[in-house]
C-alpha cells in the first residue's frame, strides 16, 4: 500500500476539503479494477486516522471481498475511532460476502464518509442507517458525481434491468466511417486506436454486425495495452451467414459470443460450437433482446462497435447511453460513403439527438468527442 500522510503544510484548511481528497483517493482505487467487477460496482475504501492513511483498499471483482474489507484488515486495531471514506454505501445484506456495514460497526470506527448511496434496493440506505444506529457519526454526497459516475454502468443496470451501453466509432472530419468501397484501416492514427483498446478493456462486452466480420474481420481486442483484459466479443447475425474463418472464432485470449435466430445456419452453429464459440439462438434478435441476454450474464457496460444500420436500432431502441466519437482530420467524400449512424426517420433539425455533458479529448491530431444521449 502507499503509505500517506500530510504534514501541516500539507493539511487542507478545511475538514471538507480532506474529506473530498480521501474520497477521490476512494475513486483512483475503484478504478484499479476497471472492467474486472461485473456485476458489482467498483468501490475503493480508505481508512484515516489522526491525519494520516493507516488502510485503504479496492473490490477486485464479484466473489472477492469488497473494499471496506480490505481497508479494515490494513488497518487492523487503528480501524478503532477512525474515519473511513467509502465511494458507494456500504453494503447491509449477506450475498457472496458478509455485510461490509456490521464489519464497520464491528470495528468500532468513529466516522464513515459516504460517496453516494447504492441504488441496489437490498442497499439502499440500510447501510448508512445501520451505521448510525450504532452511533457511528455518518456523512454521504462527499464527490457525489465523480462517485456516480464511477459506477454510471452499475447504476444504470439496477435502474434498467440492462447493461449500460456505450456507442463508440471512428469517423472522417465529412463524417464518413469508410470509403464508398468499405475500406476503413485506418480512419485514425495511433493514438486513438490504443484509446479505443482502452475502451475495451473496461467494457465486459463489444458488440458488432455480421457486415463488421465480414468486411473487417476484427480482432476486437485490447493487444495494445500489455496485460490489458480483453471483453467478451459479441457478434449479433439474424441469418448466420458469416465466413467459416474469422479473428472471432479464435476464442484462444478471448470469448466470442455469437447471437442469432432460431434455426439459422445450424451448420455453421456446430461449427462455430466446436471451436469454442458461444451459440445463442434467440426467438427475435434485436438490441433490446441482444442486451437482455448479456444483463443474464451478470454484464455492466457494453460497447457498441457496430456499423451504421445496427447502431441505428440500437439508439432507436434505447440501448446507448454514451456516444464516443473518434474524429479524424481527413476528408473522403463520396454519397455511397457510409456514416456512422444510419436512418432514425428524423425529418427536422429540431428533432436531433442531442447530446449531454460533453467532453473532448485530442489524441495526437484526432478529436475525441464523448457525450450522453438523453433519456426519455
């Protein structure tokens, strides 16, 4: 663990600005297992007393113990009168794990400083209320947003009954995701592209059409990151007529699940089966349906590297949440070029999508632009 303390000079004036200092170094260690947490959320536990970090910890992912539990065993007898900082709630119900609030009571500690309730209806404030039943002096909304959006996937799966999807493509500065031909490696530089890789490594799934692996054969992969973790790899195809051999189908660093109508291909299913693949057939395949199945798999986020007419249905059916445009300084040109989103029947400007809190990052001369489609 690194070890901290602030010295006088150091000390924040005010109790709030330490408490938010310990809470964002709540966040930092909830992001070490980025990807890794499906379906809990990530959570990062810190435990101070007189001024100085005596234990802190991470939810490494489901089934492990969660980050108060770690904080708590660092900390050992000092856990006694200390103020510990939690992101998210702590927990009151005996899942995988005992309740992390009846360790904290357990502990004896003086303060717990909350960074947001969980919207888990078996959480739900219960944690907090058994805090203070104990007369542990209990504060929430420290970093309440930055806490929130840590976990928006998380929040959103609980909220939703579905995974939080994200919908990511690269385009020209004329918004073209290829040539009139198909050709599209590369529409960005370097830079982007291990950004992209990023992306994956925090998502649990990528979803693509058929037309993706039949005209780019991708790997869908983060192999530009060492070590990095890969998502599971998705595949959605009414009618099954893929290629007998694609990038997909070696599933030796990373799944691959193929999604498709009943009784298509049944050939090439076997096929698919006996290499390793994952076959679901469904009774109508859609986003909506796509999207419930891996809820069913315990999934939190999933990125929509889709094309253009698969993307569309995936916003016309409310299953984007995020849109992460990768804008590269070239110009193609071309009607028959495609775009990065197809027909949504929208006859009026006024009739946009619009697109909330919205950031925007450079990486080397591309433009990354990420924004939130409103929900209605």
């Amino acid at each position: 663990m690194a070890h901290f303390s602030l010295d006088d000079r150091e000390r924040p004036d005010s109790i709030g600005a330490f408490d938010q200092a310990m809470m964002r170094r709540c966040i930092h260690l909830a992001r070490q297992a980025q990807g890794k947490t499906a379906p809990n959320p990530m959570v990062g536990a810190v435990i101070v007393k007189d001024g100085s970090i005596v234990g802190e910890g991470f939810h490494p992912k489901a089934g492990e113990p969660h980050a108060e539990v770690f904080a708590l065993r660092q900390a050992e007898e000092n856990a006694k009168g200390a103020t510990v900082y939690v992101s998210l709630e702590p927990c009151n119900h005996f899942g995988r794990t005992p309740p992390c609030s009846q360790a904290l009571v357990k502990a004896e500690v003086a303060r717990v400083v909350v960074g947001t309730l969980d919207p888990n209806p078996q959480v739900g404030g219960a944690g907090v209320a058994t805090l203070r039943e104990a007369g542990i002096d209990v504060v929430v909304g420290v970093e309440e947003d930055a806490c929130r959006e840590l976990n928006e996937a998380f929040f959103h799966r609980i909220s939703h009954h579905r995974p939080f999807g994200i919908l990511k493509y690269a385009m020209t500065l004329d918004g073209k995701i290829a040539t009139s031909t198909g050709h599209s490696t590369w529409v960005t530089g370097e830079l982007a592209r291990t950004e992209v890789h990023r992306w994956r490594s925090i998502c649990d799934a990528v979803i693509v059409g058929g037309n993706t692996v039949r005209i780019d054969n991708p790997r869908l992969t983060a192999h530009r990151l060492e070590n990095a973790r890969n998502p599971l790899r998705v595949v959605m195809s009414r009618t099954l007529a893929l290629p007998e051999e694609a990038k997909l189908w070696q599933t030796e660093d990373a799944p691959t699940l193929v999604l498709t109508q009943c009784g298509a291909n049944l050939e090439l299913q076997n096929r698919l089966r006996d290499r390793g693949v994952q076959v679901e057939e469904l009774a109508e395949l859609t986003p909506v349906t796509a999207m419930a199945q891996l809820y069913d798999r315990g999934l939190l986020s999933v990125l929509w590297e889709c094309g253009g007419t698969l993307a569309a249905r995936a916003i016309a059916e409310g299953t984007v949440q995020k849109a992460i445009a990768f804008i590269a300084p070239k110009i193609i040109g071309g009607i028959a070029a495609p775009s990065p989103v197809a027909e949504l029947g929208l006859q009026n400007m006024t009739e946009a999508l619009p697109l909330k809190r919205v950031r925007w990052q450079c990486f080397g001369e591309d433009l990354m632009v990420e924004g939130y489609l409103v929900e209605g």
